[in-house]
C-alpha cells in the first residue's frame, strides 16, 4: 500500500470565507428527517470513486448510532432533482464543527458546482449555535482539486500527516 498525505484544514471566522455563490443548478436541503440508510447511500454513492472504506463494514446500528445522532446535520445536494452530493457537519466540543463528510457523486464533478456546495457547508458551519472553528481532512486520494478548493473558500492548512 502506497503513503496517504491527511490534510487538516481550519477556519477560525466566518470573515475568512471566499465564498463562490454561482449554485450552477444546484440546491441544498437539509435532511430534517434523520435516516442512516440515506447517509450510507450518500457516503457510497460519494466515496466509491475516493476509496472511503473507512464505513464500509459498519451495522445498521453504527450508521444509525452515528447517523441519528442530535450532532451531526446532513445536507443534500439535488441537481434537477436528483441527489448530487452532500456534506455532513458534526457539532463538537469547544464550539468546533467539523465538517465530516463532503462532496459530489462522479456524474456531477468538473461542472463548476464543487466551490458552491463547500461554500454553502461553511455558511452552514457558522450558522449552527457557539461555533468558533471550522475545520475538514481531506487526502491524497480525493480529487486533485479538493484541497484547492478548500484552501480557495478561506480554509488554512493547519496539520500534514503521512498514513502507510
């Protein structure tokens, strides 16, 4: 198995946001109704072509203990109504949200929407109650403009680590 650089981003106001506001068709709902088998859809339907395998092996009872949890919010993208990706913000300690998961299914790369939807995941970061920090990990495996483009919305690059 080859090294994987792990890159740790973080925001410390909502000033720091670049935002690209161009939605290219794309809206974002927030997922009122709490479902695990929707996040693992998403997740699958995201992460295939990244390699998240990290939840792959996960029960029904992992997805719905984490899925279902009063922290974390789920936000869906749909292009012509269909899902398009989808980010997921988890509530942690110290005012910090991190957002977990990010990102579009293949079909919808390379078509400008990218910038939006981390855009609006950073608005809603900061909107969530006492955030003081924002942060992600993204690595060597995801798409080649993924750290560009948190680095382009405001993000600073705060920890590199190598996995073997």
């Amino acid at each position: 198995m080859s090294e994987v650089t792990i890159f740790h981003l973080e925001m410390h106001s909502a000033d720091a946001l670049n935002p690209k506001n161009d939605s290219k068709g794309l809206v974002i709902e927030p997922a009122i109704t709490k479902q695990y088998e929707y996040n693992r859809f998403l997740y699958e339907f995201v992460g295939k072509a990244w390699e998240w395998t990290d939840k792959l092996n996960w029960t029904d009872k992992q997805w719905q203990e984490y899925s279902e949890a009063d922290n974390l919010h789920l936000y869906v993208a749909y292009y012509q109504g269909s899902p398009a990706g989808y980010f997921e913000l988890q509530q942690q300690a110290d005012g910090n949200v991190e957002i977990m998961y990010f990102g579009l299914g293949t079909r919808f790369i390379g078509k400008g929407m990218g910038g939006y939807l981390l855009t609006q995941a950073i608005k809603q970061a900061w909107a969530l109650p006492d955030t003081q920090r924002v942060w992600v990990h993204t690595c060597s495996l995801d798409h080649p403009s993924a750290l560009k483009n948190y680095q382009a919305r405001g993000f600073t690059l705060f920890k590199t680590e190598l996995e073997k």
